[in-house]
C-alpha cells in the first residue's frame, strides 16, 4: 500500500488521550486596511472564532496464530501482522478518499464534489480521457486549477492506475501529457512525475458525474488534515482455548477536510 492519506494530506499527531479533535476558524471582520488621508481615524477590524469538533475513530484489524504455528514457524506472526498493517493503511486510504457518510465524516472526493465552483463532469471536460476526438486533458487540469480556492497551490492529481496512465498518451504535438500538465503543479523537471498519486480506492462509481474521477488537490494544513491520535500498533492477548494466541492491531486516526474548494474533482469519462 503506498499510504495516500499520509502522503497526499498533511499529517497532524495529536495526544493518545484526543477522542475529539477540536479547531478553531478564525474569519476576519470589517473592511481590512484602506488608504486614508492623514488624521483620518482607519476603519477597525476584527476576528471572528468558530469551533469545529471532529470525532476520532479506530481502524482495527485481528487475527489468530496457534501455538503449534508459532513452533513450526516462528516468522508466521510477522508475516500476519505484516498484511494487518497493510490492511490498515488501506483502511486509511479509503476512509480520507471516500470519507464515511455513516459516520457523516467527509473526505477527499466529498470535499471536491462541495467546491462551491463546482466540478468538471463528464458535459463539461475536453472528452474521455480513454481518448476521443478532442480529448485534451491538459485543459481539464488547467481549467480544475482555476476552479481552486486562490490561496492554495496544486500539489497532486489524484487517481487511480488506469485514469493516471493516460496522461503517458500524446498530446496533439505527439508528447506525453504529464509533460507539459507537469508545470501546472509546479514543477521544473518535465519529467517529474511525484504529483501523479494513484489509489485503488478510486472506483468506477467516483465521481459525482458518475464514472470515475480524479482531483486536484493542495497540500496545506489549511485545506484538510490527516489527524493521528495513535498510530497503528499490536495488542497481544494471552494464550487463548484451542492453544490459540489472538493480536489486534489497531488505530486511531480521522481526515480533517476544512476547506472544500481547495479540492476540484474532474470526470474522466
């Protein structure tokens, strides 16, 4: 697993003992700084502070090992906990991309789809990104950046394997798109692929246009978190009926989504 949420979002440790992470928005008030003649009294300003509370939840995984296992084997629990810790990273992943409309968490794809300047579907993008004629999926990028929140930078378009392999494909001057969308996320080398993030949790049913989707996303602390209150680490139990040992390997983590607009979601259909 390559632990998107980690990765694309902003990680914030907070104490073992934070059940509820709490964050103040501040919102300025009045008109701010103006020019004024000499002697004249400025306008004031002001701040206005509003807490938003966000509940953290636990992503827990178990499993079983006999103690005939352990003997014949002793590599047989890492190895379990191996794929435990992968599942809980894929937890994580899931839960930042798709958020939890159970839990009535928002994540990544929420977050785009309530941009206030709305999203690239399906009637609106330069054609299926598959190809077809006029297909150009330099526009679609360079239009979602311009759909962002003006205080955040595009730091990673996020996708899943196939949407992301078809910026390898030539553009109408015969040259793979991720060289020239490249610039768009800032950098110099042409050939700098670090901004294209793929997760399998990106499904065909993604988008709110319907198909698949990806999103251009920032990373800024200001935008959205991934909050971790504890990382995932292994509980043992003692010996259980049956020679049995049981382990637990469990989290305590939440994605933190602050500001929809920093967050443009694009069909690719």
């Amino acid at each position: 697993d390559n632990m998107a949420a980690r990765n694309v979002l902003p990680v914030r440790n907070v104490g073992e003992d934070v059940g509820i992470d709490v964050i103040q928005k501040y919102d300025r008030t009045g008109p701010g700084a103006s020019v004024v003649a000499k002697g004249s009294v400025p306008d004031t300003m002001g701040v206005t502070a509003t807490s938003v509370k966000h509940e953290v939840f636990q992503i827990a995984t178990g499993f079983y090992v006999n103690a005939k296992d352990l003997k014949m084997d002793p590599k047989t629990k890492n190895r379990l906990v191996d794929i435990a810790m992968r599942d809980l990273h894929k937890a994580e992943d899931a839960f930042a991309l798709n958020g939890n409309t159970n839990l009535n968490v928002n994540g990544i794809k929420q977050a785009a789809q309530a941009n206030s300047n709305g999203v690239i579907t399906t009637a609106t993008n330069k054609g299926k990104w598959a190809g077809e004629t006029g297909t150009d999926i330099y526009d679609d990028i360079n239009t979602a950046i311009g759909m962002m929140d003006g205080d955040f930078e595009p730091a990673f378009l996020l996708g899943n394997r196939t949407d992301l392999l078809n910026l390898n494909r030539p553009d109408s001057e015969r040259q793979p798109y991720y060289k020239t969308v490249a610039g768009l996320f800032g950098k110099k080398d042409e050939n700098d692929k670090s901004w294209m993030w793929m997760s399998n949790h990106i499904t065909a049913t993604t988008s709110k246009a319907g198909g698949r989707g990806v999103y251009v996303i920032p990373k800024d602390f200001l935008a959205g978190e991934f909050v971790i209150a504890e990382n995932p680490h292994i509980v043992e139990y003692p010996m259980m009926p049956g020679q049995n040992y049981y382990f637990e390997v469990v989290g305590w983590v939440v994605p933190e989504m602050h500001q929809n607009d920093a967050f443009v979601e694009i069909a690719t259909g």
